[in-house]
C-alpha cells in the first residue's frame, strides 16, 4: 500500500525536507535537479528517483477494468481514465511502475497559519516493487519520527498537548513538527492540517476571534 507522511514545517524546514530528497537520489520529472525556490503555495509535484527505476505514463487511451473488477489497481485505472477525460493532453503517471514520490508543500494561509505539508510513496506493494524505494521511505520515516509529534488520534484522542492551536480534519494518522515550526507552536502559534474543511478552518478562526486570539477581518 502507498505511504504517507505529514509534516507541519515553515519555509526554512521545507528547504531541509527537500533538501533530504534530493539527498536521497530524487529529481523533478525529466532529470531537473530537485531544488526549492523558496515559495511555500502549497503546490503538489511528483519527484523521480532514477537511479531506482523509470518514470512510466499511462496510455494515450487506457483499457478499463472488467465489470465486477473491485482492485486497488482497477481503482487506479478508474481515476486515471477520468483524470484523463479532464485533461487529455497531460500525460499521466502510472505510479504503481514508477519509481517516484509526491511532494505537498506547505501554505502559509491568510498570511496568518502554517498549513502541513506532505510526502507519499504511491507505488501499490513498494517493498514488492521497488525495494529499493521503499528504504528510501523508511529512511525518511525514522528522519521524521525523530522530530516532535504535535498530534496523534490513532488510538482515540489527541493527548500531545497542541489540540488547541492545531485546526486538524480529523484523519487517522501523526503529524510531526519539524524544527523551526515545532518551535513556532511551543510559542503558541496555531497551524492548520491541509485536509482541514473550509468549513472547519472558518469554524476554527472563529473559536479563536471568539477567546480573543485573533483579531477578525
């Protein structure tokens, strides 16, 4: 199954995320050495590992799956032939036979919070497929599994003591702070979970215009 790792980190901490990666053996698609420009927006970007394997695209008219066909990669044919609906002229990676990650930068929303960033490996059965690659994404878990963890609902209710400066969706996972963000908050500065609904993140801002945390707009 793929896997995902979330981050809440400022400009400063994705410069060390992406520097990590390139570290590692990663590139932008088509060879460009990974670098980082210095603009958190929150963009999505897949990254290579050449050394690992190639990059390979789905075709110009992909075949769906037979009826009654319910796989993970019967899925993946699904979204990819809508995707590929929506925009016919953008070539597609087939991630389950490519050696790449995705990379989420974080956002400095409203000019206000930082909102996580995030790293996944969506190749179906990595340790299978690219074993290599799959190091490669245990590595990068024990790197982070050394920063703080700021939220963690696995097993029922958040207990890291952040709860009330973190606007998170509710999904089930971890989320740790990498150093300059991590102090940021044990400043008390509040941050957002990219998943979060607009609804939520609305809700939230007024919760802390309502204790007099925030001056509304």
């Amino acid at each position: 199954m793929s896997k995902t790792h979330t981050w809440f980190g400022t400009k400063n901490d994705t410069e060390l995320i992406v520097n990590w990666l390139k570290n590692a053996g990663a590139t932008r698609i088509g060879g460009d050495k990974l670098e980082f420009d210095g603009i958190t927006d929150g963009r999505e970007f897949p990254v290579h590992f050449p050394a690992i394997g190639p990059v390979k695209f789905w075709p110009s008219k992909i075949k769906l799956p037979e009826i009654g066909d319910n796989s993970p990669r019967a899925m993946r044919v699904i979204m990819a032939s809508l995707k590929q609906q929506e925009t016919p002229h953008q070539p597609l990676i087939d991630v389950d036979s490519s050696a790449v990650a995705g990379i989420k930068l974080p956002d400095f929303r409203d000019r206000r919070y930082w909102v996580t960033g995030e790293i996944w490996f969506p190749t179906a059965r990595l340790q299978n497929v690219f074993p290599e690659l799959n190091r490669i994404c245990q590595r990068l878990e024990r790197f982070l599994g050394k920063q703080a963890t700021v939220f963690d609902n696995r097993k029922g209710d958040d207990r890291t003591g952040f709860k009330n400066q973190l606007c998170m969706s509710g999904v089930l996972r971890t989320v740790v702070a990498l150093p300059e963000a991590f102090k940021l908050i044990q400043s008390g500065a509040v941050m957002v979970d990219h998943l979060t609904s607009p609804g939520m993140y609305r809700d939230f801002r007024y919760g802390l215009q309502h204790a007099g945390h925030e001056i509304s707009e």
